[in-house]
C-alpha cells in the first residue's frame, strides 16, 4: 500500500464508523416509528369501538352520568389520538433527518474508499512500469554485453 492510502486509512476508518453509527440511529428511528405507529393503530381501533359502544349505548337509553361519562372517556381518547399523531410526525421529520445524515455518511466513506482504491491503482501501475524499466534495462545490458564479447 502506497504512503498515500496509508494516510487515509485513519481518516476512512472514522468515516465507515460514522457511517456505522448514523446507520444504527437511523434503524433505532424506524423501529420507533414502527413502534408507535403499531401504538397509534390500536388507539384508533379502540377509539372506533369505543365509538360504536357510545353510539348504541346512547341509542338504547342509559343514565346521563353515563352518557357523560363516555363523553369525557372518548374525548380523553380522541386526545391520546392526537398526541399520538404528533409523535408519529415528529418520529417521521427525525427519520428523514437520520436517513439524510446516513447519506451524507455514506457518500464521504465511498468518496474515501473511491480516492483509496484509486491511490492503490496509481501505486500499481507506478509500479509495473517500474519493474518494465527494469526489465527492459537488464534485456538492454544483456544486448550490450553480447556485442562486447
């Protein structure tokens, strides 16, 4: 490995780290959305039934303390919706920001592996003509000494 690549080693290991840990964020932000997305579905099917059970309960005549009380029951639930919409939301605008800082992350560890691999066929091709060179000087020397004779 040529003095060139030697030097971004360092540089390319804090990047594929980087990548690594932006790349870890961005699955533990998915699960959370998935997590509360799963969370956010069963409060709008228990809202839904909860819903059905005020509707018939209405319609089949139950004391108003009741009605009330379902009344307060459902609009505590149509909060819990709304917060956990918000969540939802917010796990979403983080998402994307952990995706684009994983791209970004991405991007410079293959630029760095890219300018590396580049660096190493550079030395390879530096040293192929080198080692041509060499050849064709001994086969040059051979010549000479074979006329002098």
């Amino acid at each position: 490995m040529d003095n060139r690549s030697q030097r971004l080693q360092p540089a390319a290991q804090v990047a594929r780290d980087r990548e690594d840990a932006a790349a870890q964020a961005l699955a533990e932000c998915q699960r959370r959305m998935a997590e509360h997305q799963a969370r956010l579905q069963q409060l709008l099917t228990f809202r839904s039934e909860y819903t059905e059970q005020f509707q018939n309960a209405g319609s089949s005549g139950i004391p108003v303390h009741q009605l009330q009380n379902y009344a307060a029951f459902l609009a505590s639930l149509e909060h819990a919706v709304v917060r956990a919409q918000q969540r939802l939301e917010n796990l979403h605008a983080e998402f994307q920001r952990q995706r684009d800082n994983w791209v970004m992350s991405r991007a410079k560890t293959q630029g760095l592996d890219a300018v590396i691999q580049r660096y190493h066929l550079e030395q390879g091709r530096a040293e192929e003509r080198r080692e041509q060179a060499e050849s064709d000087e001994r086969a040059l020397q051979g010549r000479w000494r074979v006329s002098d004779d």
